[in-house]
C-alpha cells in the first residue's frame, strides 16, 4: 500500500467530505486551492501545488557515503514535503511522515522528504519540460535530481542503493518509525531504488543534450544502481520460484513487479537514449521478460489477462504500482519486442475495461474486489498504460478507455465531484469505497494526478472526453455473493478466521463454510443479473480434497453449470500462506432468469464466495457527451441490447483494442454486437 494513501485514508482528516475548496492565498507553510465545478481549461497539467510542496534542502557535508553533483557549490537541493494536510480554512499545511520526535529540530518519525516522492516529482518537472518548455520546471528536475543522488549510496557494501527518508534539515534517517524493510534502508534493493533508476534514466535522456556534463553524472549514478541490482535482483536471473503451485520469475525487484516496472520506465528511457550500454539493455529485456511472466488467467479467466503485481501471490492485484502496461509499452518499443507489447495490451484491453466496468481501478483485488478505495496512482497507471499502447499500436479502443479513466479526475467517480482542479493543481488523496473524499493532497497523489494531466494534455482529444464524462451513470461488472448467506445440507460449518488476509488474499466477507463430502450449499443470486460467468472461490491449498459440482436453479429446471477442484497440488513456496484462493470459472453461463446456484461437495471444500460475471458488463458514463462501453466475457461473439433513447454510434474492438469493422449507426434501444473478449463503445452520434 503507498504510504500516502494508507496513512491519510486512516487519518482523522479522511471525515472532510467538503464538495468544494474555498481559494486563499498562498503562505510560507500553507497553500489554498478551490476545486472548481467549471469546465477544465484547455491546459490541465498545473504544477502550483507540487510547487508549494516543495523546500529548500541543506546539503550536508561529510556524511559517510553521501553527495551529489556540484555539492560544494550550489549546497542546497529541493524536494518535496510528503504529505499536505487540508486545514479546516482550505488551506493546506505541509507535513511529514508520522509525528514529530524532536520538536526543536522539526524531525518526523519518519521524515518531511522521502526518495520515492523526490524521484517521480523530478519525472514530472522533467516530463513538463520535454513537453511544454517550461525553463522553471528543468531547473527544478535538476535540483530534485541533485536531492535524489545525495540520497543513494556511493561507496561501500550498499552502493547504488537508496536512503529512504531524509528531515527537513538534511539529515538522513536510514531507519525510520515504524520500521520499513529494507531496515536500513539501503542495505538492499527497495521500491525506492527502482523508483530512482526511473528518475535517472529520464533525467538523462533529458539532459544529455542541454547539460552533457550533469547527463554524464546521471549516467555515472545509473551504473551505480544498476551494479546494485546486478549483485541483488538481477543475479538471480534466470531463476524461477513457486507461489501456490505457479511458477514465477525469481529476479524482479522486491519480487514486486510494480517495482521492477517503475525500473523499466527509467531503463527504457536510458537505453533509447544510449543504445549502446550493453548492461542497461540487459538488464532491461530481463526485467522486462519478468513482468510479462506475471500475466495470468485469460478471457473469462480470472484475472482476465492481468499484469499480477507480486510474484509471491497468484491471487492479488493491486492498482497502486501499477505501472506494468505502461512500463511494457516502453520496453516493447526500445527493444523492439512485439511479445512484450502484446502482455501490455492484453491487460489493457482485457483486464483494465473489466476493472473500469466493475466500478474503476480499486486498490486491491484479493481476488474479490476487496479494498474498494481508489487513489490517483492507480487511476494514473492505468491511464498511463492505455494512452501508451495506444500510441504504439494504434489500437483507438484503448485511447477510449483512457477517456473514460481520465473521466475519474473530473466527476467520473463514486463521490461523483472532481477529484482534480486544473485551475489550482490540487487533487485529492483518495476517494473510498462509499464515496468519502480525502481532502489532503500530498506528494504521491499530486505526483500521479499531474503525471496524468501531462498525458492528458498531449492527447487533445482523449483530454476532451475525459474532461467532457462528469458522472458515473452505470457500472455492471462482477459483484461477489458469500458462501455463507447460502442455505446448507449435511457436514457443513461456517468458520471465521481470526484474519480476513492471509498474507497474499483475503477471505471474503472475513468468514468461509468448511463443507464435507455429500453436503450441499444453495447461494442466491443477486436479483435482476443479466446472463453471466459463475466464478466460485475455494480455498485449493492443502486440507482439501476431491470436487464440486455447480448447478443453477432456472425456475423449476436445473441446469449444471460445470465442476471446481477442491485441492491443486502444488508447493507453498514464496507464497506467505498455504491458503490458495483462486476464482474458478465454470463453463456454463447462468441465464438471467436463474435464482440460485447449488454446490455439491465431493470430498472437502473450503467455500469462500462466488464472482458473478456478466458475460457482457457494462460501464456508463455521461456529461457534456456520454460514452457507454459493453465488456464481452466470452470468446464468442455476443449481441447486447443498449439502453439509448436515441441514435447512436457503435464501435466495436477485438481484444487487443484494435477496431473490429466500420462504426455503426444503432437506433434507439437496439443492439450491437461486442467481440470475443473485447468491447463495444456507444457514444452520441
């Protein structure tokens, strides 16, 4: 979980639920934003408020192991206060991670600047530079640059590795409260190191022509990091791990490959920039292939095509990191691998239009969609990744889910009010699951949200519908019903473990049935379901045996839907529990006139839930226009009635995105035909 998120959605501030931000003026330690209801300006991206974030740093002199470029000439860097806190007047005051030890010298348990927010705040002032010219924002990535390497490890048994957290008076805090692993923090390889090869291998290709000399001291600093990782991640090339009975690749940072993507972004940029640094380009395709061996299930299939984040959990996805199509594009497009390009879209056409019909891109899918708090650094993956290989392919089904996950920043959301002020530049820190808004804005969701709104502003037309869909008017993807509401026969027990997460899932609903052989357990459907994919989840690890057979009740007929293992053989290995659970799509989809589904053990099952997938989902969003997107979950063709009221237009996409045919004119409450694992988009005509 992103430190940022975690730690403002548990705060007290998460109760400020406020619709509008009232503008004040700026001070020393605070800084006003209003998020206004008009329409965006033509330009989104606005740095004001990663700018009020951001101080003056000391560089302080004969620390063992620590300096940076012109050190005793310029001796102070920037960076950026990690957190900001909406006071009750709207203003904001900067703030750093947990609460101050020592009041006289103004240090945090943690810290005011951390290496994973100065690494992707330097992304953006450099992205912006590239992109708009702006002379401030290249002075800027260059003392945020300066920051970032004072803070990795030049000598010694950690060199290359990265200091996490630093005090506002310079002083670094190897080990902050709480403990984080790697503890120090670089005595080994972290998110924060990948993070930093991002920001390295982008400030070189940016500055190698309008600074040789400080690109070369980037490039020096990328050599550092990469020995690091060639002593840690990358030694362990080509070896592969288990989790669960799946085999995973055994060289990605952290065993993360949120991480290693964020690496990739760097690397990508570093060897298109210099192409013949033979270590750069192998550590790339490495990690690379890591990634894309993390992609698992299919269509129907659950994670239907998704990049999993962790090589230790076959069955935990999470949005926050999750740079992996975005990072894959760039990959596919500096080594010149098709195979990477097309793990990127299979997620993005497949997975990512899934996640946005279910309700957009939630924190964590464990494998339900359990943690239903949705923040800008999943919602910017996302967006990031579509626009990217919607670029490179030229697939335009892509380039319309990125409007509609750009919609998320102006109203497209479960609070139903932006979530972005192009006038101001202030975001939110989170959106939860019942429509609550975290007011703070801190770095990482400033970070992302203008990481985005640069996207956004290269694709004019993409920014034009995402800015033009301020409402949510329907979202009809999976929904889970517990094992245990069912009605049960024979040897069947409700057990409630004494945590709902097991280290790489969640039960669902924190309970499961513990079913024996011969027991029944009927569940009901929710009411008005369309025809749909039942997806049961068992608990497959050790303690179960034999197999389930699924029917539904379709009024006074029953039709069998298919049979579940109870048990997958297979090592626990790297995996954090022996507790495996895997949605299981049976075969037969349900009518929309089935009631209930029955199970029937044979053997031993542990029953935890079932998705209901319908076979076309659906998400529905309106404003100045309106875009309607239709989800097929099958590899068949299948016809889908709309709900327009008047003509429309009906663009169909094959499962990578690409356009499948012309466009077609539908009239009112017609029908269009959605591909094989595809989608269909309906927009006014």
């Amino acid at each position: 979980m992103p430190r940022a998120a975690l730690a403002l959605f548990i705060g007290a501030t998460l109760a400020a639920t406020a619709t509008a931000l009232p503008a004040q003026a700026a001070s020393p330690s605070t800084h006003a934003a209003g998020m206004a209801a008009a329409d965006a300006p033509a330009k989104l991206t606005n740095l004001a408020h990663l700018d009020f974030l951001l101080d003056d740093v000391p560089l302080l002199a004969g620390v063992p192991g620590h300096t940076t470029y012109r050190a005793a000439d310029e001796p102070t860097t920037r960076a950026p206060w990690v957190y900001a806190d909406r006071q009750p007047d709207g203003s904001f005051q900067r703030v750093g991670g947990g609460p101050i030890t020592d009041p006289a010298r103004g240090w945090y348990a943690q810290g005011a600047y951390d290496a994973d927010d100065i690494s992707r705040a330097a992304v953006v002032y450099l992205r912006d530079w590239k992109q708009n010219g702006t002379a401030t924002s290249r002075t800027t990535a260059y003392q945020l640059l300066r920051s970032l390497t004072y803070l990795q490890t030049a000598d010694g048994p950690n060199a290359g590795n990265v200091v996490l957290w630093q005090q506002h008076d310079g002083t670094l805090n190897p080990s902050a409260i709480p403990k984080e692993l790697p503890d120090p923090s670089d005595s080994a390889e972290s998110f924060w190191l990948a993070r930093t090869v991002w920001a390295l291998g982008e400030g070189y290709a940016g500055f190698r022509s309008a600074d040789p000399a400080f690109a070369s001291f980037l490039a020096d600093r990328m050599q550092l990091a990469l020995g690091a990782l060639q002593r840690q991640s990358l030694a362990q090339y080509p070896t592969t791990q288990v989790a669960n009975g799946v085999t995973v690749p055994g060289w990605l940072i952290v065993g993360s490959a949120g991480a290693t993507a964020e690496a990739v972004l760097g690397l990508s940029a570093f060897v298109a920039a210099q192409p013949g640094d033979a270590a750069a380009r192998t550590a790339l395709a490495r990690y690379a292939e890591g990634i894309s061996r993390l992609q698992s299930g299919g269509i129907g299939q659950w994670p239907f095509g998704a990049l999993l984040p962790e090589a230790n959990s076959p069955t935990f996805w999470h949005a926050w990191a999750g740079m992996e199509p975005a990072a894959l594009t760039a990959a596919a497009q500096t080594l010149g691998d098709s195979a990477l390009q097309r793990a990127a879209s299979t997620d993005l056409a497949q997975f990512t239009a899934q996640l946005l019909a279910t309700g957009g891109p939630d924190n964590g899918w464990t494998p339900t969609p359990a943690d239903r708090t949705q923040i800008a650094y999943g919602v910017d993956s996302r967006l990031e990744g579509l626009i990217a290989a919607s670029d490179a392919t030229g697939a335009t089904g892509l380039a319309a889910l990125a409007g509609a996950q750009g919609a998320w920043y102006f109203g497209a959301n479960r609070a139903g009010v932006p979530a972005y002020d192009p006038a101001t530049g202030v975001c939110v820190d989170g959106i939860a699951a019942d429509g609550t808004v975290n007011r703070n804005c801190g770095a990482e969701s400033v970070i992302h949200t203008e990481l985005s709104m640069l996207a956004l502003d290269a694709h004019p037309a993409i920014a034009r519908v995402a800015t033009s869909l301020t409402h949510t008017t329907a979202t009809n993807g999976l929904t889970v019903v517990e094992a245990e509401s069912g009605t049960t026969t024979g040897p069947v027990t409700t057990v409630t473990p004494p945590s709902a997460w097991t280290g790489s899932a969640n039960w669902s609903g924190g309970a499961y049935l513990q079913a024996g052989s011969g027991s029944t357990v009927t569940i009901a459907l929710p009411a008005g379901h369309p025809v749909a994919r039942i997806l049961p989840i068992a608990d497959l690890g050790p303690g179960g045996s034999g197999t389930t057979s699924w029917s539904a009740a379709v009024g006074r007929f029953t039709l069998p839907l298919g049979r579940t293992d109870n048990v997958r053989p297979g090592e626990q290995g790297i995996a954090p529990s022996p507790v495996f659970l895997l949605p299981q799509t049976l075969p037969v989809p349900v009518p929309a006139q089935a009631t209930s589904v029955t199970a029937k053990v044979s053997g031993t099952a542990r029953l935890d839930a079932l998705l209901v997938q319908p076979v076309v989902s659906h998400l529905g969003l309106a404003g100045t226009t309106s875009l309607d997107v239709y989800v097929n979950a099958t590899k068949l063709p299948v016809p889908q009635k709309i709900a327009a009221t008047g003509p429309v237009t009906a663009t169909a996409f094959d499962a990578t995105g690409h356009q499948v045919g012309r466009a077609q004119t539908v009239g009112a409450h017609g029908f269009v035909v959605v591909p094989p694992g595809g989608f269909t988009t309906v927009t006014p005509r």
